[in-house]
DNA sequence: TATTTCGCTGTAATCGATTGCACTAAAATA
DNA sequence: TATTTTAGTGCAATCGATTACAGCGAAATA
C-alpha cells in the first residue's frame, strides 16, 4: 500500500522477512517451498494487494505474452471480426492483443512492425497492405525469431505462416452458381489485381466459365474499389457494351450493391433479368430488402485458426522451420439477389 | 547480429570501446554527448542494426505507452471505430493500443482490467458491460495512478473522466423530428435501462413528448434487445393495442430495421403511414432501400477526443484531481424511412 | 604556474522478477 | 555417533535501458 500503489516482492519479502527469492517462487508454486511459506506469501500478497509486473516479468523471460495485429483499418467489417477471433483464442492464454493501422500504407506497415518488434511482442498477425510490394521487413520478424502470420491478404514469403480462405474457389463457385441460375454473359467486379485474393477470385471466375464451356471475355471485367458508388460506374460501363451482361460477381459486397441500386435505377429486374452475388457477406448483405447472394470469409473461424497457428508455434522449439499454410473452405450464400428458384416458384 | 537478432546498447558500448551509458545518452541525444561520439554510437546501431527494448524503457520509466482498451464486442462498428480513432490520435504519440472484450460480463470486465494493470498500460479506456454494477475495479485504476476514461457506457465515479454523446438530446430530437413529421403515437423501443445511455434516451423521448403536448403512454415503450428478430416481436406487441402507434423512436438500429421488415410484411407503407427512426447510424441504415433515419453517434470522433483527454491527462501531473466529462452532440440522420418531406413532393 | 571551470564520459544503482548455485539445519542412513 | 541426503532458503547475477554522481583531462582564469 505504497503511495502509488506499487507493491513489489520486496515490500512482500520485507514484510515476511524472507528474501525476495522465495516470494517470487512461492507465487509461482515452486515445489521447493513449504506449503506453510507459500501460504504466508499468498496471504500477504493479498493482503497487500500485490499485482505481478508483467513487465519485469517479460524483460527477465524474453517473453511479452503480446502479439501485434496489423490490419489496414480496425473497423471494417473482416477485420475487426478476425482480430475478435484472434482475442478470443489468444486471451485464455494470457495474451494480450495490441492492434495496429497501415491505412493501406506499406511504409506505415514497415513502421507498424518496427514499433511492435521493439516493443517485444511474442508474434505478429496482418494482413498486408494494398502497396505493399516488398517482404525486407517481414523478413526482419523472423530474424528476429518470432512467429509472423499473414491473414486473408498474403504475399509467399518462406518461413510465414498464413491463413486464408480459398478464394480461388470461392471465384469458382460464385461464377457457378451464377451460370446455374441461366445467366449466360457474366460480367467481374475485381478488386485490386495486385493482392492475391482478388486475383484468385479473378482466376476462380474464368475457369468456371471455361469449365461450362463460356468464352471468358475481357469487356466483362471491370477493375473497381471497394464502393457504392465505384459499383453503380462499373455497370454504367458495362452498360455501354452491345452485348451487356445478365449477372455480376463482384470480388466486394460494396460494388455489388452499388451495382444492384444503379441496375434498379435503370429498371432492370433482379434477379429474374439479372443476378448478382457480391463478397465477403457484410452485416448489410443479408438486412436488405433484397438481400445479397455472397460469399462468406468466415472472419472469426479465421481469426481462432491463426491464433492457434500461433500457439503451435510458440510452443514449438523448432517454430521457424515450421511453415503451415491453411486455407479455409468458403461459405457461398445464396440470396435473393440471385436465386430465381424462390422467383420461379412465385411464378408458378 | 547475434543469434536471435538482440543488440543492445552494450553490444554497441563493446564495439566502440566506450560505456552503455554514453550510449544511452548518445540515442537519446542527450546535448552532454560530444557530436562525434554521437555520430559514431548512431552508425553503430543503424549498421548492428539495433532495436531500441521498450520493456526495459517502460520497466526502468515506469511508463509502457501502452493503453488498454475494454468494450463488450471488437467487432460492433461502433466500437472498432471508436478504437480505430483512439488508436489512430494516440498512435502518433508513441502508444500502442491494446484490446480486450468483456462479452457484456462484469466479471470478465473485472479480469481485464487486472491484467491490463499487471501489464503497466498508462491508462485505460472503456465501455462498461451491461452486467456492471460494481465500481471497485475502477478505483483500483485509479489508485495506481492510471486514468481511466469511460466512452459511451459510463457510470458515474469520482476521478473518471468519461466521453459520451447527448443521448439525451438525441432522444429529444428524434422524437421531436418524428413529430415534425406529423406523428401522433409515437412508440419507443428502449433498449436495457440499467445503461445510462438507454435511460437517456428514453428520457428525451418522454421530454419531447411532454414538451410538445403529448401524453406518454407506458403501452408504447418496449424493452427490446438490439436484434432485428427483437424489433419485429416488439412490432407485433405494440400492434396488439388498440391505438395503434405511427411511429417508432428505437434505441437501435438492429430493432428498428426488425420492425421496418415486419410493418412491411403486414402492409404498413413507411413514412406514409409510419415514421420510424433508429439508434447509431449503422453502415446499413443508410444502404438500405428505404434507407433508416438514425442519430449518428460520431465514434470516430469520440475515440479521438477520448485519447485527447487521455494526453493531456498523462502530461499533466495533477492528473487524478481533473475529472474532465465530455459530452458531444448526436447528429440525426434523416432518411426515408420518416421523411415525409420527400414524400409529399412526389404527390404533388 | 596554480587553480578553477567546463565538457564529456564512466561507474554503479535502479526498475521488478527470476533462477542457478550455495548453504544450513534437520532427517535419514550407515 | 558419524555421515549422507534432502528440504527449504538466501545470495547474487541477470534481462536492457536510464541516470545521479563522480571523475578526468583540457581550457580558462587568477
């Protein structure tokens, strides 16, 4: 009960008139110590209402028991879902998460992970930025000896762990799904070309539309962000084609939107003229009126996956040899925005 | 460059033949430190590539510029944005934000905050569980002489300082303004009154009410959870009396669309027939089709001004005797689903 | 020339907890 | 009774950086 409230081994030790040494392994139940010790030194630290300095504790063991979470914004959607499944898997474990912007920024990212090497943390979890190119500084973590772990967005970079879903597939079964309800001229929202995932969704699109036998056309994809409105003036450009389109896979739930409200706009039906399915199942997608067909990242499965990616690691002497890769299995979510069987059904 | 990649500044003392200490005040550019020694102890460390250690810093300081922060959920939009504004005012200043979630249970609050301060955090931010009566667990923060600042959920306790907006005035207003719009029987759906915030709010709409000639009817406030299912259920309630609202004020946004969905079901046309207005300017109110009037709660906002009162609190060194309450004004949203405005233009 | 001042650097303690090694007294064994 | 074992503790170094205090050589002053 000191001034502010420090209350060390020593003032326990002191109190005791035991040394320091013996505080310190009674609280950790050292079996060298007698139980009639031990319990004097529990009973003194509580009622001296002592707290353990967890950063002693780090500086002595090497060990922070914090990992970094660098993600390009905290409140989006996929993000904050995967840094609350991370927190839930890692938190029983008495870790504790310190969380980091990019703003898509790679030399923000550089920065992020120099502050967060500095400070110690046991591991890093991220997700790469839009502009990040380089891997100097991913590489600096592992010189390090800590564990990096890349999710959803990924560069190969050997010696990094990553989780991630099969976006490939993904691609793959939305543009299916489209063809199965009929839609013969199925245009692409992509994202940005140059991160992974979008180009593997990209990729997914074209070979299911070879795989049943359609003429992969380039008019049909438009490179678009991630906006209401960048979706509303990708099908105003579309919608210049002679030949227009009848169903959109979007790689962003955004776009898609943007796309239903300016097709709407334009008095085109869905889904009986036009469908639709959109990406990365936002809160929003299902609340619409009508709700958008997309394709579920399960972010907090994501999250959980990483973190236990992690804990094998740490735990594991060997950590930097070990590389695992996963790849979760997307969830395809029909909605209305293209399931015509419900419309057939009302038709009937 | 030693085994695992630690230099520290006796790695450089060694290399330049001069003590630790000279090179502490060399990276500190201390002025007592000669140019050239300086120069000499900067290029060592860039070429040894030294990392500075912050736990030793924080240990030997007393200061982690870390700080903690404790919401119910990471991944509610308006919580990931009040942190993503925290982080992103404090992140200049050389703090790292770390996250923890109660899951809306006093005790897991309790926990948090323990090992927050086990693990040194400077000062913590927080909204309060819904569970929390208790007030023991903030004065612990105190008495170590960490400032701890509410945002949004408070409660009120001596040394706190806290950041929340007017709920009161946003009630006020959206009932107001859904009486401007010609509604006679207006309804609330209230959400857990034991929270400050709900209790405002509830008290504005009951204010305005009264302010502008009405009679509050008990029959017209429900007590919903913040779900869509719990909006309609509240619908079909209220739609069971025999004067029947025309109007919803709802402390969510989730109750508010659960209802839009069920009037509509039961052919309510909206606003003709029935304004409604919800609670927090989530994402989706405004992509929906009738797109949802809502008081925006400026989270990005509040999380920065939440950390400006955290700097200066932390600079100054009386800081445990200011006790700085903020409250900011709530923004309503006015969109389709109770503008009538609109509306009567399109008759004319 | 003798003394004071100043600029720069080193010594050693410190932050709080952990842990290898040494030590003591009591118990077990010869 | 003499000796070994064992249980329980203490001493002191350590993690890495900071900083009060002391010290030393050179320049400035008397």
């Amino acid at each position: 009960m000191k001034e502010n409230g420090k209350v060390t081994i020593y003032d326990i030790s002191k109190k005791l008139n035991i040394s320091a040494a013996t505080v310190s392994r009674a609280l950790n139940n050292n079996p060298k110590i007698s139980k009639k010790t031990r319990d004097l030194v529990f009973a003194a630290a509580k009622e001296m209402n002592y707290k353990q300095n967890r950063l002693a504790q780090a500086l002595k063991s090497g060990k922070s028991k914090n990992v970094g979470i660098i993600v390009p914004y905290i409140n989006r959607n996929f993000f904050s879902s995967i840094i609350r499944g991370i927190e839930e898997e890692l938190g029983p474990h008495g870790y504790h998460v310190i969380i980091c912007q990019t703003h898509e920024q790679m030399e923000t990212e550089v920065e992020q992970i120099n502050t967060l090497l500095n400070t110690q943390v046991d591991g890093i979890f991220m997700s790469i930025s839009k502009s990040t190119t380089k891997t100097d500084h991913f590489k600096k973590v592992l010189d390090e000896g800590k564990s990096l772990i890349f999710f959803d967005r990924k560069l190969d970079v050997p010696g990094v762990s990553s989780v991630v879903i099969d976006d490939f597939k993904a691609g793959y079964l939305a543009t299916e799904h489209l063809i199965s309800q009929g839609c013969k001229n199925i245009a692409h929202f992509a994202g940005d070309l140059n991160l992974e995932i979008y180009k593997n969704r990209y990729e997914g699109y074209i070979k299911a539309l070879k795989d049943h036998g359609f003429q992969p056309n380039p008019d049909y994809v438009v490179t678009t962000l991630s906006s209401v409105e960048s979706g509303a003036a990708a099908v105003s450009k579309i919608w210049e084609l002679n030949e227009k389109p009848d169903a959109i896979f979007s790689a962003s739930d955004y776009t898609a939107l943007g796309a239903i409200q300016e097709l709407k706009r334009i008095g085109i039906r869905i889904p009986e003229d036009f469908c639709i399915s959109g990406f990365s199942n936002e809160p929003f997608t299902k609340y619409m009126e009508m709700p958008i067909t997309s394709v579920d990242q399960t972010p907090l499965r994501m999250g959980k996956i990483a973190a236990q990616v992690f804990l094998e690691q740490v735990d594991s002497p060997q950590k930097l040899t070990i590389e695992k890769k996963v790849v979760l299995a997307p969830e395809l979510m029909v909605r209305n925005s293209s399931d015509r069987s419900l419309h057939k059904l009302a038709i009937h």
